[in-house]
C-alpha cells in the first residue's frame, strides 16, 4: 500500500510540476 501511495504521488507532483 505504502508503494501505491507514494507512486500516487509521484504522478500528483508530476502533474502539478507540467502545469
């Protein structure tokens, strides 16, 4: 769970750092 969590994330960060 820990792993899906950080992998969420990662994606959350990502698409906040392309906006």
């Amino acid at each position: 769970m820990i792993v899906n969590t950080s992998y969420k994330g990662s994606v959350f960060l990502f698409l906040f750092m392309k906006f």
